[in-house]
C-alpha cells in the first residue's frame, strides 16, 4: 500500500508552459523540434491545452500541444 504522501504527489501536474489565448485568425509563429514557421490560428480548446494552426507553406493543419515543446506565439510580437 502506497503512503497518503507519495500518492499525493505522483499526482501532482508537472508546471507547463501554456500557450498564450489566441483569437481564431490570429497569425503566429511556432517552432517544435525542427519545425518551425509561420500560419493562422484555425482552432483551439477551451482551455487553450491545444492549438490548431494552418500553415502558410502550404504544410497544412498543424497541432501543437501545451507543455510538450511547441512554442506558439502571436507574429505581432
């Protein structure tokens, strides 16, 4: 039997970074692993975990996902 302790925290949330609430239509800039480039914001949940973006190279629809590498950011930056 697990102590009340470690159960507790082998549920913790690791901190992630979240993505900023873009407007659908928004043009960003993103970059995961090798993958970089430019598109607009299609779609995204209501807690902003996932983004959906098509991409201007023609690459299509992209998902980037909260806390596992995707850095998105809005091209007004």
């Amino acid at each position: 039997m697990m102590a009340p302790d470690s159960l507790t925290s082998s549920r913790r949330r690791k901190n992630r970074i979240r993505h900023p609430r873009f407007v659908v239509g928004e043009q960003v800039s993103f970059a995961e692993g090798t993958l970089t480039g430019t598109g607009v914001v299609d779609a995204a949940t209501a807690d902003f975990s996932i983004i959906w973006v098509w991409t201007d190279d023609g690459g299509g629809r992209k998902m980037f996902l909260q806390g596992h590498g995707a850095i998105v950011q809005s091209a007004k930056d």
